[in-house]
C-alpha cells in the first residue's frame, strides 16, 4: 500500500513539473494578447499545484519518520 501512493505522489510531481515548464513555455508565446487573457487562470493553477505538491511531498516525509510523543515511539498505519 505504501509503495502505491509513493508511486502516485512520484507521478503527481512529475505531473506537475510538466505543467510548471508549459506555462514557462507559454509566457513566451509571441500572441501577447493571447497571454494576458489566460496568464491569471494558468498562474493559478501553477501556483495551486505547487501547493498541492509541496503537502504531497510533506505527507510523504511525515509517513516515513516515527513520531516520539513523551519519550515513546508511537506507531501509526501505513499510508
């Protein structure tokens, strides 16, 4: 179950950074007029999946490390 979702998180990020280069490529359409009207929705998106990513990434770190509360080791469910 683990190695399924970090198999999921590897190909959202991957997912991601695809987006993240497109819209690079995309601020340098020649068609400005183009760019202006869609540049507020696809920085937002980027922006959002960035976000999205980064808690991925986080939860991922966090399933990995114990936990020490009080001195003791609790254990929690796999991911």
């Amino acid at each position: 179950m683990r190695y399924e979702w970090y198999d999921q998180a590897s190909r959202f990020s991957r997912s991601y950074r695809d987006v993240a280069m497109a819209v690079d490529k995309l601020v340098n359409i020649p068609n400005r007029e183009l760019l202006y009207d869609v540049y507020a929705y696809i920085t937002d998106m980027r922006s959002t999946l960035a976000l999205v990513n980064s808690y991925v990434k986080w939860l991922g770190m966090y399933a990995s490390h114990p936990v020490v509360v009080n001195g003791i080791v609790v254990h929690r469910k796999p991911i």
